[in-house]
C-alpha cells in the first residue's frame, strides 16, 4: 500500500491503533477470502479495494473534497443517496463491523446495545476511521429504538448528526412524513454543498445508483444457477463494498465479474454440486463483519443469497427514471425507498412474504437467520419468519451473535448439525 500516513494526520487519526487495525485485516481476508479454491479472476479488483479500504478510497474522497464536493456519511439503506450525489456529493456508509473502540463506546452507551450501533461510535471515538473523519453531513434516521436514541447521543457528545424521521407504519400518513423527510434532506443537501439540485442532475444520479442496483441484481440472479458460479461471501464483499467505492468503476467491475461467472456457469464451474444451498436473512453484516458466512461455507455449504441491507435489500428495488421534475423524481425516490422491508416496521408482512419467496427462487435448502445481539426488531420478528418458512417447509436455523470470535465453535457445531440435516 501506498504511504497515506500523512493524509491520515492530516485527518486526525490515531495513527497508532489505526496501525493496529490495518494490521488486523490481512491474515483474517487471506483465510477468509483468498485461500479459496478456484476464485473468479476478476475479485482481485475487489481484494484491491479491500486491501486499499482506508488508502485510495480515502484519497479520491479527499480529491473530490478539495474541488468543493461533500462526503455525507450515513449508516442505513433509508438515506437516498440519490439526492446526496444530485448536490455534487458522495456517499459512504459509516456502520462498522468490528469490536473497535468498544471501550470508548461504552463509556457513553450501554454494554447491552446492538454492536453495529457501538461499533460505529467505537471507529469515531477511537479516531481510526477515516471515512467518518472525512465527512461533511452525518446522517442518522429513526429505525430501530437504539439508533434513534444513539444519535442523540452522538449528537451531544461525539458529532452533529442530522436525524431522518423514519415513519414506522406504511399507511398514507406514513407515506406523506416520510415524502416530507425526502424533501427536508434534498434542502439539507442544497444548504451542506451551497448547490441545488435540478432536474437534470437528479435524473443522472438517479440513473447511477439504479445502475449500481442493477448490476448487483445481475451477480444475484446468477447465483440462482446450480451451482453457484461464486461464493456467498465474495458475493457479500461485494455488497459490502457497494456501499463506499467510486460508483461508475464498481458498476464495470461488477458487471466484467458477471460476464466471467456467466462463463463459469456455461462450464459448470462454482460451489460443490451437491453442496446444501443456504440463505442468509436478518440483520446487515457490515466489513468485516464475516463470521457467519464463513462458518456456513466451511461447513459444506453454499451461501446464495442474503436477505438484508448488505444484499436484497440494497438493491432489489429501484428508483423511477420518468419523473419529469425534480417534485416527481423526489416521489419516486420516497416510493421507492418505502419498500425496504426493514424488521422496524410494522406490521411487516412484505418481509416476511419476501423471504418465503427468494426462498423459493434460489431454491435453497435452508435458512440461516441472523441476528446481532441485542437488535429486538429482527429478533422479535424471527417467530413470523419461522412460520411462514415451516409451512413451506423449509427449514431455519436462528444464530445469535456479535461481533467477537468466542462463540464462533460453539456456532460452527450448530451450523454444521444444520447442513447435515438439509444436506
Ligand atoms: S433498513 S436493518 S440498515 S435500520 S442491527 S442498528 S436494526 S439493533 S441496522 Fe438497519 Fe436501516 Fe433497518 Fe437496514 Fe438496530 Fe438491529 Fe442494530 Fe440494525
């Protein structure tokens, strides 16, 4: 990697558990990612990103700032990123999936909290994150009662966080808050980059986050091959990455990938063939958080869909290209991000009915459901999922962890008796 101590200075990151974060990531990709068997050619773009995850990235942000562009930072799949690029933006999102700065953390919140929520504080208390440190727009939304309350908190002790009210119902009240709320942040946009957002510019950004939703769609539907020409957790990578690298470059590199898997397919080429097909749903599982994936595909099985914000969720819906303003491109962006089938609404049943059909279409054998600890929406609503995936018979199995190793035997032997008995 290229020397970048002197941008990370300049960003005021602790340099020294930085170094240690760094130095953390390479043994756990090379076990987890690069000693795979038989990997497509074309995820060395991808292992590149990753290995330069706080280096070029973090250089083109600082680039695109220094010729007047903003940086919003951001931790859900609510906040449109639409209307963050319309005003010369760039989105990154800021969830975290490591145990860091955990200390910190839990000196302003509590130890029983979801390790997403003080995971993201972790990185910004800890100051070894230097996307949240490049950021000019910080923005939270009211989804689940702990990141609600977590903003609050950040705002008063760590950042400024700017809150999207989320509606919890999906009723014509709903819809008008949440219209409401789209509007409130595409002026939060024009007042945070002094530009306004035109038509035209919208409709381009429109146009790009559906083709990124597009290529993504393409590498998921090829995954409904027997077998799978990928591995669940490259393809989760790439989820993972959807969330903060350059948009036109990952839109090519995932589509050169796709082009190589639909060769592999024609070859017969991919995960075992007989291997037990299992999807992922519940909670996101953000870098580098891939415990579960890992363990499910060194069990003998093969991951081929997630349902969560780090895959479906992310892009299995897309924005209206016809708006002919920016008030109707505005709509489409509300309607749009009002499907997402997030466990914090109620009721709920689009999920439910969504999981029994990728269910189907991927043909899987079972489901893995994941919850972070502590997270009681996906918790909770793991009961309806169950009944609906055992009328259909298909079997699930509930996993319950976060962010540490200890557990991972004790969730390996439980997995693995799993895809055994799917087997
Ligand atoms: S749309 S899933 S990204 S809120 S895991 S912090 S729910 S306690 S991340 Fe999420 Fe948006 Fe919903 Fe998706 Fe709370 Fe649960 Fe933690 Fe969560």
């Amino acid at each position: 990697m290229a020397d970048y101590c002197k941008m990370w200075e300049s960003l005021g990151i602790n340099l020294e558990a930085h170094d240690q974060l760094l130095n953390a990531i390479p043994p756990i990709y090379q076990q987890i990612f690069l000693d795979q068997i038989n990997r497509p050619q074309a995820m060395s773009y991808f292992d590149m990103v990753v290995m330069e995850i706080h280096g070029l990235r973090i250089q083109e942000l600082q680039e695109h700032k220094a010729k007047g562009g903003a940086v919003v930072g951001s931790f859900c799949v609510y906040v449109p990123e639409e209307i963050v690029l319309a005003a010369g933006g760039l989105n990154v999102g800021l969830c975290a999936g490591a145990e860091i700065g955990f200390d910190e953390a839990e000196k302003i919140l509590p130890r029983n909290l979801c390790p997403l929520i003080k995971s993201a504080f972790g990185f910004k208390m800890s100051r070894v994150c230097p996307y949240f440190e490049s950021c000019d727009l910080i923005v939270g939304e009211n989804t689940c009662d702990g990141k609600k309350k977590a903003w609050e908190i950040m705002t008063e002790d760590v950042v400024p966080v700017y809150t999207m009210d989320i509606p919890q119902v999906k009723s014509e009240k709903g819809k008008e808050l949440w219209l409401d709320e789209v509007k409130k942040f595409k002026e939060k946009m024009e007042e945070v980059s002094g530009k306004k957002i035109e038509v035209d510019e919208l409709a381009k950004a429109i146009k790009l986050v559906n083709d990124k939703r597009r290529a993504l769609q393409r590498l998921s539907n090829l995954r409904k091959n027997k077998p799978s020409p990928i591995s669940g957790r490259d393809a989760l990578l790439i989820e993972e990455i959807a969330f903060y690298d350059d948009n036109p470059r990952f839109i090519e590199k995932v589509n050169v990938l796709c082009d190589e898997l639909e060769e592999r397919i024609e070859k017969g080429e991919g995960s075992k063939k007989d291997a037990p097909r299992v999807m992922i749903s519940g909670c996101p599982m953000v870098i580098p958080n891939w415990k579960l994936p890992f363990i499910i595909e060194s069990s003998g099985a093969s991951l081929v869909c997630e349902e969560s914000c780090t895959g479906q969720r992310y892009f299995e819906d897309l924005v209206a290209e016809d708006g002919g303003s920016v008030g109707a491109q505005l709509e489409a962006i509300a309607d749009r991000y009002l499907k997402i089938d997030c466990s914090c609404f109620t009721p709920n049943q689009e999920r439910i009915d969504n999981i029994v059909k990728l269910a189907k279409e991927f043909e899987v054998d079972g489901v893995i459901y994941n919850v972070l600890q502590f997270c009681d929406p996906y918790a909770v609503e793991y009961r309806r999922v169950e009944k609906a995936l055992e009328k259909e018979g298909i079997s699930v199995l509930r996993i319950e962890t976060d962010y540490g190793q200890e557990d991972s035997g004790q969730i390996k032997t439980r997995v693995e008796a799993f895809v055994e008995m799917i087997s």
